[in-house]
C-alpha cells in the first residue's frame, strides 16, 4: 500500500504545470472529529496544517501538504479502564475475605492518539465570481500515527492466575500479593491513506486568501491487538477517520 502512494505521489510531481502558475503557501488551523468506527475510541481534537499550492493557469491546483492532528481517548478506551478497576476491586474483596490486605488498585496512562502526515492533493475550483470561490480537493497521503495507552496494576491479590489482570478462578485460594504488572496497548506506525472535502475562499488581496473548508481522512492503520495476550483487542485500529473543519490563509509569492 505505502509503495504504491509513493508511486502515485511521484507522478503527480511530474504532472504540475510549469509555466504562468501562481504559487500560494498556506497555514490551516481548526477542529477535528472522529467519525464512523473511530467514534468508539476517541473524541474531537484539533488540527494545524502548512500547505504549498501551485495553481496552473486554469482553477486546478497541485496542493501538498504537512499536517498533525491529535484526538482525546474516549469510548472503548476509558471502558477498558473501568473493566479492569472492577476485576481488581473484586480481587480485593475476595482477599479481605480470606484475611488477605485486599489493597490492589490501577493506575491508567494515555495521552492523545496523534497524527502526523503528508499530502498531495489535486485541487479545483468549479466556481469563481470576483473574489470568491468555491473548491474541491482529494488526494493521498502518508501518515505516521501513534496510540500511547497502558494499564498498570499495583499489590494485586493473588489467587494462583498468571497475570494480575485475570479474574481468579472460582473457588480459588488468596496466595499473596502481586507487586506490579501491566498490558502494555501503545502502537505506533506508518501506513497510507485517502482525504477529500471541499470549502471556499475570498481574496482578501492580490496576494493574501481566506478559507475555510471541510475535510475527511481516512487512514488504514492495521493497529490490531496482539491476540498472543489474550487481551490486547484494539480492533478499533484498524481504520481511522476523522473530519475537520479548518479555516487558514494563503499568501502568494
């Protein structure tokens, strides 16, 4: 998938017009929001993005552009947490009642589920009257993403079972206490993906533009669990999308 972005990203460098074009660097800034499966896990961000346009002498455009972009967990995530509050809460009261210290507890680490990227974009605008017009662009891109999420696990009663996240078996005798454990989730990588939307923009001056626009990104991130832990089920990785509304200005030069 990443070789053939490449491929598709080279060719559009070959493809931009040379002659009479108008080149515009931009910064885009605004709100981000999961959308579809990746609701489950996250909440809205923000976004800030830098872009380099070079217009032909029509209203196409070849548009690339640097971008990062960071979500709240939410969802699948704090639910996570929760479960294993319970299981740990439930291992406690099951050692107090045998005369163990029951003291367990759980401690959670995330941050933000971070995007870092870059695009090209093909884009045109289908309508211009005086100093407005209206845009669509689409294109590809490479993203480099990254989920930082751990659950430790602190003077667990134990009941015989491998690991302190696991429920003790039924009927099960209070052995001691596990010191530290923990499920390790953070993943990180890089892999390919699609954006597209549409906005409008007013010149503000012969070389200064306002715009604000819609946009989606979909990334294909195969950030699935590792199934070996028995734990670790993050299907929710496998592919994120997310939508922003930005506005930005661009300067001719």
């Amino acid at each position: 998938m990443t070789r053939r972005l490449l491929v598709v990203l080279a060719s559009l460098l070959v493809a931009a017009g040379p002659a009479g074009a108008s080149n515009w660097l931009g910064v885009d800034g605004g709100a981000l929001r999961p959308v579809g499966s990746s609701t489950d896990f996250a909440q809205d961000g923000t976004m800030l993005e830098v872009n380099w346009q070079h217009f032909n002498k029509g209203r196409s455009a070849l548009q690339f552009g640097i971008g990062y972009a960071e979500m709240g967990f939410d969802g699948a995530v704090q639910s996570t947490i929760e479960t294993y509050k319970g299981v740990i809460q439930n291992k406690n009261l099951l050692a107090q009642r045998q005369g163990g210290p029951g003291e367990g507890w759980v401690s959670a680490e995330f941050g933000v589920f971070e995007t870092t990227y870059i695009t090209v974009n093909l884009l045109t605008q289908p309508y211009r009257s005086g100093r407005f017009a209206a845009f669509v662009t689409g294109g590809i891109g490479l993203y480099h993403w990254r989920s930082p999420f751990r659950i430790k696990f602190y003077n667990t009663p134990f009941f015989g079972e491998q690991h302190a996240y696991e429920a003790p078996a039924e009927g099960g005798f209070y052995s001691g206490v596990q010191q530290t454990d923990e499920i390790e989730y953070t993943k990180d990588g890089n892999t390919g993906g699609l954006n597209g939307g549409g906005g409008v923009a007013f010149r503000i001056a012969s070389h200064l533009v306002a715009n604000a626009q819609l946009r989606a990104h979909v990334t294909f991130t195969s950030g699935t669990g590792n199934r070996e832990e028995g734990v670790d089920d993050q299907d929710y990785l496998d592919r994120v999308t997310f939508g922003l509304l930005s506005v930005g200005l661009s300067y001719r030069f």
